[in-house]
C-alpha cells in the first residue's frame, strides 16, 4: 500500500530529525551556596563565623581569590583537601562565595 509506505517513511523521517536535533546540554551551573552547605559549614558555619578546628573566619578573612582556591583544593591545617571532591568549577565558586561573606 503506498500510503502505509508513505506513513512509514513519514514515522521513520520523524525520528530522524528528532534524533538529530542536538539540543545542547546545559552546562551545569555550580550553585555555590549549595556546595558550602554541604562541605564547610560544619567547620566554617552558615555566616562564616564558627571556626571549628581553627577555622579561619570567613567573615574577617582577606585572602585572595587565588590563595582560597588553592588552599580548598590542596586543603590546610585541619582544613580537608578537597580536589577529586568537588570540581575545579566548584571550587572557584565556592571560594568566590567565601569572599561574599567578609564583612569588612
Ligand atoms: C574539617 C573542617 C573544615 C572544613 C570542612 C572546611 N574548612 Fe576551611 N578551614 C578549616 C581550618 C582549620 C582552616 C584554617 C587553616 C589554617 O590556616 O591552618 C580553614 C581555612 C579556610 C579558609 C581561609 C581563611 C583564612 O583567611 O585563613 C578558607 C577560604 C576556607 N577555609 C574555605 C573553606 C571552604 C570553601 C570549605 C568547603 C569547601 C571549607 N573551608 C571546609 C577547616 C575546615
């Protein structure tokens, strides 16, 4: 029957096209607050203050981007490592968003 056939190759057309249209995959946006809830309030606190271990004060603190991101990836004192924990993208947030807590 020509018009099954044209059904069928109007289905298999469909898919084709369907299967080529590349959406592109979202890049997955770091949410900076999340990941500091997760991994350093419990030495760090919610605001920054707590100190545990020595903590440093994130709220009085001055270091450089640079300096924070080296020492969340290579870790500090008491301060876990945390390079093969959480992505360098991660990382960069996470010490962009200690900045955000200085209160100075
Ligand atoms: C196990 C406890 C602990 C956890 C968890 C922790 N930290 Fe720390 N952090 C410390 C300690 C202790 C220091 C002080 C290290 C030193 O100077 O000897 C510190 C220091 C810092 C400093 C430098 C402050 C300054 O001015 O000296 C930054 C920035 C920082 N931490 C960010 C983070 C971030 C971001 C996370 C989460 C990814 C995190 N920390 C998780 C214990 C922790």
């Amino acid at each position: 029957m020509l018009l099954n056939r044209l059904i069928l190759i109007f289905l298999l057309a469909t898919v084709i096209l369907w299967a080529c249209d590349e959406t592109p995959t979202p890049t997955p946006v770091v949410d900076a607050a999340t990941v500091y809830a997760k991994y350093c309030v419990l030495c760090h606190g919610q605001d920054g203050r707590r100190g545990l271990n020595g903590a440093g004060d994130l709220t009085k603190s001055t270091l450089p981007l640079e300096v924070r991101i080296q020492q969340i990836t290579f870790g500090k004192g008491l301060m876990t490592p945390y390079q093969g924990i959480l992505t360098p993208e991660e990382i960069e947030a996470v010490a962009a968003y200690t900045i955000s807590l200085n209160k100075q």
